[in-house]
C-alpha cells in the first residue's frame, strides 16, 4: 500500500496570472479512501496530474512512501472520466494495455491476468467483445479492472462514475467500496457530487478557495457503515450540509 504526501506544492498555468495550487500540503494514508470535492474548474483535477506526473509542480515535492515521485515508476493507475478503451481492440486487448508498457510477462501470464481482473469486475464473458458491445457500466468496470493491472497501490479516480445514469452511477458506487474493501488499495476520488463523497469516502478533502492553499478536512465517524440509509442519519446530514455550504463559497461560474 502506497501513502502520498504533497509538501508545500505550488503550481501555475502558462496562461494565467497567479498559482491554481499554491503551498499546498496534506498527506494520503496508505488504504485509505479519501475524496476530493470541489466546484467545477476549481483545480481538483490539477491536483491529479501532478500526481499522476502530467504536470510537474513549480515548487514543493510529492512523495509516495517518502520517495520522490521521480524516483519511482508505475507507482499510480489512472481512470479519468472516460473509460478510454480502444474502439478497435477488444476489452481482453485494452486490458492487456499495462502488462504491454510495464514489461516483461509471457503471453500465458498476461492471458492468465486478464482472466483475472475480468473475473474480478464481473466481465468473465466480455474477453473478446468489443468495448461499444458493453454498457456504460461495463465499460467503467472494464477500465477500472485496466487500471488495476498497472499493479499499483495507488488509485486515482477522476469522476468516473459522472457520465452514468442515476441508478447505474449508484450500483458502481457500491461495486467500488466492494472491490477496494476487498484489495485495499490507497484511493483518491474526485468528485463533485457531495453524496457520493459521504458514501464512499473515509476522509473528505474539500476545495473551498481558489487557489488551492489548504483543503478543508472533513472526517467521517468512525463505525459509520457505507449504506444508503446512513446518508439520512442526523450526524451524516449535518455534515452534508455543512460541506455544501462550505463548497458554495467556490462556485466558479
């Protein structure tokens, strides 16, 4: 299991007058779930790809287990918001994408891993279908099965379930809390949506101003149990309405 530690990190578009992030710090437990919630185009993504070494901080250092993010390879998977599987490969291909750029598996280990990961994701059946024969949920357990296979403890998740209808959205939901219980892995959701946040995260990090100086830490009790119903429970509601609140300060319009 991989931790993350942003340290004083400040970053700035080409194109803009000042820092979108600006002496950033905060620190990710390994195997934890933490969420980060913020308006649209509020710099919640930028957040993502410094992690993910798209973008490279202008000061300050991100670490995973005290290492240099520079030091390490393949030390993070990455979902964005579309699924991204290659139209003219089948889902068995486009899973096998990661065993292709890490290196070094015989073919019969890289059969053997698909199997796996699609056994894991419900999709035994989907080897050699084509991505547009699979529904929009499928498609998202596809890339996330995808994203598993990098072997990394640390998951980014970039509002994957936003494009899905309400009920489709809300069964991932409760598919994923399934899986990272099952493998543990240190996972960091974006999202806009305040409910999903409640119902998946551990820890809520909020971005309430612009530039991203510090995020708002929002804990969820201990003994909370991840169900629909305890999103009606009091303690659960006032801190939903407090992060809306709170978020509202934000809204860039």
């Amino acid at each position: 299991m991989s931790s993350l530690t942003f340290q004083n990190v400040s970053y700035q578009y080409d194109a803009e007058p000042i820092d979108i992030i600006d002496n950033l710090s905060f620190t990710i437990e390994a195997g934890s779930f933490h969420s980060i919630v913020g308006a649209s185009g509020c710099g919640k993504s930028t957040i993502f790809h410094l992690i993910n070494g798209l973008l490279r901080p202008k000061s300050g250092s991100i670490r995973i287990d005290g290492a240099p993010i520079g030091d390490k390879k393949h030390y993070c998977g990455y979902m964005p918001q579309k699924d991204l599987l290659f139209p003219w490969r089948t889902v068995g291909e486009n899973l096998g994408l990661p065993l292709e750029i890490i290196g070094g598996y015989t073919k019969a280990e890289c059969k053997e891993l698909i199997a796996d990961a699609l056994h894991n994701v419900g999709l035994d059946h989907c080897h050699n279908k084509m991505p547009h024969e699979l529904s929009g949920g499928m498609r998202q357990r596809a890339a996330f099965a995808r994203t598993m296979l990098t072997g990394s403890d640390l998951l980014l998740l970039d509002e994957p379930f936003s494009a899905l209808d309400f009920l489709t959205g809300i069964t991932m939901q409760e598919w994923l809390l399934e899986q990272w219980e099952q493998h543990k892995k240190t996972i960091i959701f974006i999202t806009h949506n305040v409910d999903e946040a409640l119902f998946l995260s551990q820890r809520i990090f909020a971005v309430t101003s612009t530039p991203i100086n510090q995020l708002t830490t929002i804990d969820i009790p201990n003994g909370y149990h991840h169900s629909r119903e305890s999103l009606a429970s009091p303690e659960i509601s006032a801190l939903r309405n407090d992060l809306i609140q709170s978020l509202r300060t934000n809204v860039i319009l």
